[in-house]
C-alpha cells in the first residue's frame, strides 16, 4: 500500500539516522513508546494513515475529531486493496467494533470503546503479524483534522537505534535530483526566492521553525501536481540539515539555489502572483 503519508500533519516517536529517511508518519521502536499524528480526511474518505509492524505489545490507539471519524485497522498492510487473508479487526462488520467491543485475535485480546470522534482500541498481546490502520470520515461532516495518539509496550525484537520502523534506505543522489527538480521549477514561476517563500513556505511554516516535515508533503504536492506522490519524503530529508524535521527559511533557499536558473535573492515583489495568480516571469 502506498501511503499518503502528505496528508498527516503533525508527527512524534523518534527519529531515523544517518543513511536513512522517514518514510512513515509513525515510528517505531523500543526507545519512543509513544506517538501522535493528525490527519486531514475529506468526507467519506478512509485514508491509509500508517502500518503498525508485528511484534508490537500491547498496542492503543486513541482517535480524537468529528463525530463521523473512526478507525479502521486490518490484519496485513495490503488488506484494504483486497490482497487475499487480509482480515478485518475494527470497523464495520469486523470482528471488534462499538456493537461488538471485545473478541480474540489469534490470542490477542481485542477491544473497541468509546464512540466516533473519541474512539479507543486496545490489543492485548504481541501482535501476531503486520497490521494496517486507517482513519475513517463518514458522509454528512465536512473535511476534518482528526488525531491519533499511540503507545505502545515495545516490540519484540527492538529494531536499531538508527532505524526505526518506518525508516527507509536513503538516497542522497536521488534525493539531490529531486530538490533539483524543484528548485528549477520555482525559478520559473518566482521573480525571487523571497517570492518563493512567501507562497510556498510562509503558510505552512510553524511556529518560526520552518516547514514542519508533514506540511512539507503538502508543499510539494503544489510541485508535483500529485497528492499521492511520495518523492517529497526524500527531498525533506535533503534540505533539512539539522534533522529537526522541520526545513527553515535558510535551507528552504539553499534548496533553491542549487538549480542554475535559481531565482535571485531581492525583496518580495508585490505585484508577484506566484502560484496562487500564475506564472510569474
């Protein structure tokens, strides 16, 4: 399943190392027991938020939003595209859910409490096999930011420090060509990087540290055309240098700079519609 993981906007539980990149909007390891990520979910939409690795004890997670949000959680991370022996474990119809809120999952204990908007599910046990979690918006609500906390027990077999569960190889070539790819297109539709900045960056920065690492998914999508696309995970590992997950003002335009025809660094030109009016020349 390839996971919009653009559509998270907050995240916690660690950090990947050196040689690797976050590749999921959870982490997981023995170290960070605990994490919480919000997602935007459109009405009717169940969004693929986050794979959970077997091995895991003990798992809660606890949904927080509108009255339409729910979770969904499958047995294997292809079962929502209909991959065969997918199970699933919460959610309509399923073996655990509000009508049905306890039950046994290949010796683990199951069970489902509370009500949309403000749901708890609690596996008691080591998880048996890989396990796929999603986040539901029902029909009627409007768009929604909903959140997911979870902790956890520890895995059974601790993954290393360096790279926890949901951290990827990196590339640093591949991901160079992509920023490169980036920086090229902005200098065709920015007169400045300060231009730049101030449609791409400034709406999405936080808290004067930068672009958070899940806001910038949403950034290159802008780029790419593509909500689904995932190759942004590499480029914020690029730009951001100080592995705060966050990309600042600064290494936004080192970004820029490394395409020949990068903009020029002056004063944001008023008249410039960037993006949100067209090209700018």
């Amino acid at each position: 399943v390839n996971l919009p993981v653009t559509q998270a906007l907050s995240v916690i539980g660690g950090r990947c190392g050196d040689g690797f990149y976050r590749a999921s909007a959870v982490l997981w390891s023995c170290a960070h027991p605990h994490a919480q990520s919000r997602f935007w979910v459109q009405p009717g939409q169940s969004l693929a938020a986050f794979k959970v690795p077997a091995g895991v004890r003990d798992l809660h997670l606890q949904l927080g939003g509108p009255r339409t949000a729910t979770l969904k959680v499958y047995e294997g991370a292809t079962a929502a595209v209909g991959a065969p022996g997918g199970r699933t474990l919460v959610g309509p119809d399923s073996l655990a859910s509000f009508g049905r809120p306890s039950a046994s999952w290949r010796g683990v204990g199951l069970r489902v409490s509370g009500a949309p908007g403000a749901q708890s599910v609690r596996f008691s046990g080591t998880l048996p096999s890989e396990l796929l979690v999603m986040v539901h918006n029902g029909h009627g609500g409007d768009a929604a930011q909903v959140n997911v906390i979870v902790d956890h027990q520890g895995l059974q077999h601790c993954p290393p420090a360096e790279r926890p569960g949901g951290c990827e190889p990196y590339d640093e070539h591949e991901a160079r060509a992509e920023v490169y790819d980036w920086a090229c297109w902005a200098a065709n539709h920015f007169r400045a990087q300060a231009n730049a900045w101030e449609v791409l960056g400034r709406p999405r920065e936080e808290a004067g540290k930068g672009i958070s690492w899940p806001d910038f998914g949403a950034m290159w999508d802008v780029f790419r055309g593509d909500s689904g696309q995932t190759q942004w995970l590499y480029a914020v590992r690029w730009l951001d240098q100080d592995g705060d997950d966050h990309v600042s003002r600064h290494e936004f335009d080192r970004g820029l700079a490394i395409c020949p025809s990068a903009p020029v660094v002056r004063p944001a030109d008023a008249s410039a519609r960037g993006l949100a009016g067209g090209h700018v020349a």
